[in-house]
C-alpha cells in the first residue's frame, strides 16, 4: 500500500497554518506540521503529528519533519498556502517518470539540484517541492555527507 505524507512549516504558529491542514487532510495518509504551538485551532487525528523544532533553517525544519515519518511520496507545504484538490493526485501520476517535482520542473536524482537546494539555502522555495521515498533517502544521505 502506497503511503503519502505532508510536510507543514508553521513558520509564525499562524491560523493559516489550520487552512493549509484542511487542504491535504483527505489527499494524504499522514501530515507532520513542524513548530506548532497551540494558539490555533488544531486538528486532532491521529494521521496528525504536531512537532516543534529549535532550528531556524527553514529547509532543516523540514528535514527535520521528513525524518520523522517513512512514506513513499513525500509533499512539503508552507503554512501560508494550501493545495488545490487535486494536486495530490496529478502529481501521484508524475511520480511514474520523476523522482522530484518542483512545481513546472520536474526532476530525476541530481546532485547539481541538491547542491541548488542544500548548500544555496533556498529556503523560501523548498516549499514548492514534492519527492519519493528514494529522494528522500538519496537528500538525507547528502545532508549527512556535507554537513
């Protein structure tokens, strides 16, 4: 059985944060939102993780949510956007051909993407990206190795 998970940053614990909850709740098997603090209104179901994390890096924070669940599709999402109802879906259907999707570009395993990534700190554009597991796997590796 083929599992999916989303990546929320919740960058200022905003209310916004529960809009962009709401727009992946059925289209995915699990949600992790990273740095939740409780002023808003939370969902509470088990397919839910609520985690806070010290690091500042935006793309550490969500490394850090990565590593907290196994899936085999993997969705980043900013706290401030949502998806449409069927963005999920289409891009589960990308999948057949690419490892990685970046809004209109799309991607197989590529060290010179990762270095664009990693080590040029796009942080206000990681957001955009959905990946497999292998992704997954291949950018966690990288991170190890050149940290």
């Amino acid at each position: 059985m083929t599992k999916t998970a989303c990546i929320i940053n919740d960058y200022y614990d905003s209310t916004l944060t529960t809009n962009a909850i709401k727009s992946v709740y059925e289209t995915v098997d699990y949600i992790i939102v990273v740095n939740y603090v409780k002023p808003f209104e939370e969902i509470n179901d088990d397919s839910i993780i609520y985690l806070t994390s010290n690091e500042k890096d935006v793309g550490k924070r969500y490394i850090y949510g990565l590593n907290q669940i196994k899936a085999d599709y993997y969705f980043l999402l900013d706290y401030d956007d949502t998806f449409e109802y069927n963005k999920i879906y289409t891009l589960l259907e990308m999948f057949d051909s690419f490892n990685i999707i970046k809004e209109n570009d799309y991607y197989n395993i590529n060290k010179d993407l990762m270095y664009n990534v990693i080590v040029n700190h796009i942080d206000w554009h990681i957001s955009k990206y959905s990946f497999t597991h292998s992704f997954k796997e291949y950018l966690t590796d990288f991170i190890n190795n050149n940290n």
